[in-house]
C-alpha cells in the first residue's frame, strides 16, 4: 500500500519541490520568519499602545471561560492523539495508545515552541526510530490529514455567503477520498481514513467553539454569531499550512485580516482573541507538559523497580 502510494506522489512532490517559487523560500524561509515575528510584535505593541482599551476587553474573559477553554484543548489533544493512531495503522504499523499520547504532547510543545513548526517532523523521526517507518511514507500518508483538514476548512469559509458551495466542498472531498482509496488499493484500511476525516471533523469543532468563547468573552459591543465564528476558525486553521513561524505566530493574524470580509470580525476583537487564545495555550501546554512528564517518569520507576 505504501509504495504504491509513495510512487503516485513522488513524482508531484519533485515537481513541487523543484519550482523555483518554493525554491526562494526555503533560501530564505528562517530569515523570513524572524521578520514576521519581528514585524508581528512591533504590530502588536503599537497596536496595544495606541488601543489601551484592549486590554480590558482580555480581562472580561474570566476563570470560568479559561477552564472551558482548557478542557476543550484537551479534546483537541485526544483528536490528535487518534489521528496519529489512524495513520500509523495506514501503514499497517501499530504504537501503542499511551506512546501516542506522550508523543502527541512532546510534538505538540515542540511545534508551539520549536522553530518552524517542527512537530510533524518530531513525529516522523520518532517513529523512523521506534517502528522502523520511513520518513516519506508516514509524510505521505498524513496528506489524507492534510487534505481532510484543508477540504473541510475551506469548505466552511463559504457557509455564511454561499453555504450550498459548503455541502459541495466536503461532499467533494469525501468523494475524492473514496476515490482515492480505492484507485490506492487501500479499501482494506477504509475504516482508518474514515476515522481520520471524521476526527478531522470533530477537531475543527473543538476549535469553533474555542474561537466562539474567546471572540465573545472579549466583545464589548455583543455577541458574534456561530456563522462568524466558523468562517474565523476556518480562516485561521488555515495557516496551518504556512508552516513558517512557532505556533503560527502572526501568519494566523494575517490569516484572518485577509479574510476580515468573509467573518466581519473586527481588528480589535482579532488581536484580543488572539492574546488570550495564545496565552491560555501556552498554559494548556505547560501543564499537559508536567503531567506527560510525570507521568512518563512514573512508568519508568516502575519498570526499573519490576527488572
């Protein structure tokens, strides 16, 4: 399965790879991130200085919405850690569960921290040493991810102008991958891309209802309606794929002032959701951090006191 995939995709990727657009990136791919992170706090700090206000509307988010917002976080986390586990069942390897927990959290914390969103490489290297799976055919296989997520997302930019073209995208992309399924010879495996695409899913949810918390928690005029916070969380999940700054740092900004016309949301609301989202994160992570670790080091003890 896996090398008659690899093969089919080999040839787009040395296309891809090999055009001079992407080219000029990469030369420079480490100083255009230190520009964007420059560029984004200047931003940031002009922008807080001359709107003082801001600062009271990140206060009237409350303990309570922090707490839903770090449980919530916590479903994402589980949505991550089955969409490992689906994929390394794709290339007919298995990881135990807990690995794919602790290697979800370790890979989570490096691509928030970590120069240019390096989790997905953590992973695959982690696996490379762990399972003996090739690098190239467990970056393959997460396009099934990368599509699913790309597909469904920018299928909810369109819901509050055009919502038909909504049921059209993810009817397509469900279409293509039943398509592609079959054509790969990976009907056998159906049942792990069905679970990706619906994982997928449930984690985008999770993020809207995120968004939804933190737009509203911070609006002083009223509150946003669902449609907004969909076509915003849409916006913004798509940065996902600019994987330039850590933790998409001022590429999901620009993300969403590009896309200001398509969720009305306005500049102030976008910089005081984005602090609070960022900072509670941040928190989410060092605490998933410390319990990962101990209980990492607590099944160490463990075993050295069994042998």
């Amino acid at each position: 399965m896996i090398k008659t995939l690899t093969t089919k995709l080999q040839k787009v990727s040395r296309i891809i790879s090999d055009s001079s657009l992407l080219k000029l990136v990469k030369k420079y791919k480490k100083s255009l991130a230190i520009f964007v992170i420059v560029a984004f706090f200047i931003f940031f700090g002009v922008y807080v200085y001359a709107h003082p206000a801001i600062i009271n509307d990140i206060a009237k988010v409350g303990f309570v919405n922090v707490l839903l917002i770090l449980l919530l976080y916590g479903g994402v986390v589980l949505t991550n850690v089955f969409i490992t586990h689906n994929t390394i069942r794709l290339c007919r390897k298995e990881l135990p569960l807990k690995n794919s927990f602790f290697l979800t959290i370790y890979s989570g914390v490096i691509n928030f921290f970590g120069p240019l969103q390096s989790g997905p490489a953590v992973r695959a290297i982690y696996l490379k040493k762990k399972l003996g799976l090739k690098i190239r055919d467990y970056t393959y296989v997460m396009l099934f991810y990368y599509f699913a997520y790309a597909a469904l997302n920018v299928s909810l930019l369109f819901i509050k102008n055009l919502p038909i073209f909504t049921i059209l995208g993810v009817l397509v992309a469900i279409t293509i991958i039943t398509v592609a399924t079959d054509k790969l010879g990976l009907t056998a495996l159906k049942k792990y891309i069905l679970g990706i695409f619906i994982l997928t899913a449930i984690q985008i949810a999770f993020m809207t209802v995120i968004y939804t918390i933190e737009l509203n928690a911070i609006n002083p005029g009223g509150s946003y309606s669902l449609i907004q916070t969909i076509t915003y969380t849409a916006s913004a999940n798509l940065a996902l794929f600019v994987s330039l700054t850590p933790g998409a740092i001022g590429v999901r900004e620009a993300f969403l002032l590009l896309s200001q016309s398509i969720h009305s949301i306005p500049l102030m609301s976008i910089v005081a959701a984005g602090i609070v989202d960022r900072a509670i994160y941040i928190v989410f992570l060092i605490i998933l951090f410390f319990i990962s670790s101990t209980l990492h080091l607590k099944n160490m003890f463990v075993r050295k006191q069994k042998i």
